[in-house]
C-alpha cells in the first residue's frame, strides 16, 4: 500500500494524481506516486511506459535506468515498466525523437511548467491498447 506525500496532488488532467507504479517502486519519495516538493530539483512527475528507445536515450544522457543496483534495491527497469521521470528529461528525450508514452492520470500536474497538456495527451499511455 501506497503512503501519500500529498494527499490533494493533482494529476495533469486536474483529477486525483493516482499511483504510477509500485513494482518496480518509483517516485521521488518512493511511494509509487509521482509527487513532488521543493526537495525533488529533478521535478520527478511523470509517469513513463518504458520502452527500449528510452532506456538507451537515458543511458546515453548519463542515467542508466536499466543497469541492475543491488546495492541501492534497485533491479533495473526494462520496457512496459511505469517510473516516474523527471520533467524535463522526459522533454528533453521528446525532442530528441525518444520520448516514451505517459500515463496522464499518474503524471503530476507540475509538469504542465514544462510540457503543454496538448503534446502529454499526444504520448498517453493506452492499457487497452497495449
């Protein structure tokens, strides 16, 4: 079971932020849910479909998401895997051509700072039609 930082965080969407994902455990207060505070710089509010193209982007701008850390309880991500993304690096991989899917209804309404709701609705993640 989830503990919510904030129980009022919104989503993009302007309804109820819901959990993004608990196995793997994500969020930047590990609580499956992509909320955010003054603490999180990276702004870690989106919720991202990994997908191969994504992880090797990633780990060609310096963060290896899908290499395994024992060490920090962390087993690597791997493609359909739900992780809460920092903002801007999800705009960042956007523009280069590598932007993975989102789910709008766990993607925290910051991110609208950085991406119009126009363009996330152009990424959502469908889980019919996956």
């Amino acid at each position: 079971m989830t503990t919510r930082y904030d129980p009022e965080a919104r989503n993009v969407l302007g309804t109820e932020l819901r959990p993004c994902s608990v196995a793997p455990m994500t969020g930047f207060f590990r609580n499956g849910c992509c909320e955010t505070s003054h603490d999180d710089t990276g702004l870690h509010t989106v919720c991202a479909v990994m997908t191969a193209d994504f992880l090797a982007f990633s780990r060609a701008a310096g963060n290896d998401l899908s290499t395994p850390m024992p060490e920090h309880g962390f087993d690597g991500l791997k493609p359909g895997d739900r992780w809460c993304l920092c903002a801007p690096r999800w705009k960042e991989a956007l523009d280069a051509g590598a932007a993975p899917q989102l789910v709008l209804e766990a993607t925290h309404e910051e991110t609208l700072a950085i991406v119009p709701l126009g363009v996330l609705k152009d990424y959502a993640f469908e889980a019919s039609g996956h």
